[in-house]
C-alpha cells in the first residue's frame, strides 16, 4: 500500500499537473467553451481513460521501455503531432468555410459520444511526454515497502480521477463562459468565426511545438 503520509504532497502537485496548459486543455475550453458542457465532458472521460491506460503502462514497465527507446517514442510524438495538427487545420477549414455552429445551436450531432471520448483519448496518448511523466512522476511517491507495482496502480488511478475532477470543473467554468459571451456577441456575426480561427492556430502551435520538443 502506498503511504497516506504522502498524499497531501501528491495531491497538491498533481493539481499543478493538471492545470498547466497544454493539448489537453486546449481541447476542453475549446469544445465546452463553443459547444457546451456536455462536449467537455465526455472529452474528460477520453482523457481519464487515457490516464488508466498509462498508469498500467507504467505499472508494467512500459513507460521505462519507452525511456529505453528513443524510436518508439519519436514516433508517437510524430502521430501526436500529425493528430493535432490535423484538429487544427479542421478547425481552420471551418473558420475558412464559415460554416461554424449557431451560437443558438451548441449541440453538434455529427459528434457522438464515442467521437469526443475518442479525441480527448487520442490527445493524451498520442503525446509522449505524458507517459514520460507517469512513469517518472509516479514512482517518486512509492515507498520501499509493499510492492511497486500495486502503489504505482493506485497512485495512477487517483492522479487520474483527481484531474477528471479538475477537468470537469473547467469544462463547467468554459460553458458558462461561452453561453455568457454567446448571448453578448450575437450581434458580432463574425466573432465566432474568428474563434474557430484562433483555435486552429493554437492546435497547430502545439502540434509544431510537439513535433520540434526534444
């Protein structure tokens, strides 16, 4: 078992994890911000599930294979790479087009559920330097007694479902915003456009940003 005399430590860091900007981030003000709570959340899940999968990642010894590997890892930040980039010529194209949602309209049903889970899902694995920092963060709160494996489990799970909870209090903060700036700016018809815009540009900075890190 892991020792709860660490836990405040933990609990404080992995909060400043957690809100440092990043992909991650981006997605979720983005998506809750335009379209809604709803999208927030279910783009907070993907990126939950993705945090199970790299806590038993790291559990098992793959994120120090990753470490041992510098191949392996370069091509994941090159298919991250590709990913974001790829979001944000989209939300460029849509910029371009015009062809953004009614502010009046946030519900966009050509994105199911599986679709948002699947971006925020994508988003933090397909970035290297996640697993990297499970599998380097984690073990410095393991302790010589009891197995590492289990502590490692259990200190993956609770940085998970603590940043889910972050996560989703930013995708509650963002639609609140985006509903109140919403009704300010129905009559700047261009505004929202514009928006689409900047988030393009911002995916493809961090996709380039990704893609030069070392």
């Amino acid at each position: 078992m892991i020792d709860v005399s660490v836990l405040p430590l933990f609990l404080t860091a992995i909060f400043f994890v957690v809100i440092a900007p990043g992909p991650d981030l981006v997605l979720i003000t983005a998506y809750s911000s335009t379209r809604g709570f709803h999208f927030g959340l279910m783009i907070s899940l993907g990126i939950f599930i993705a945090g199970v999968i790299q806590t038993l990642l790291v559990a098992f010894g793959l994120g120090q294979l990753m470490q041992a590997m510098p191949g392996a890892a370069l091509g994941v930040k090159i298919v991250g790479a590709c990913y974001l980039g790829w979001l944000g010529y989209k939300r460029l194209l849509c910029w371009y087009r015009n062809e953004q949602l009614s502010l009046d309209q946030p519900d966009d049903t050509s994105l199911s559920k599986y679709d948002l889970v699947s971006k925020g899902l994508l988003s933090n694995l397909l970035n290297p330097k996640a697993l990297l920092s499970f599998s380097l963060f984690l073990p410095q709160f393991t302790t010589g007694t009891g197995g590492l494996t289990t502590q490692i489990l259990i200190l993956g799970f609770l940085l998970s479902s603590f940043a889910l909870l972050i996560n989703c209090g930013f995708s509650l903060f963002f639609s609140q915003v985006g509903q109140a700036l919403g009704k300010r700016l129905k009559s700047i018809q261009n505004l929202g456009r514009h928006l689409d815009g900047l988030l393009g540009v911002i995916f493809v900075g961090l996709a380039t940003r990704l893609a030069l890190s070392r």
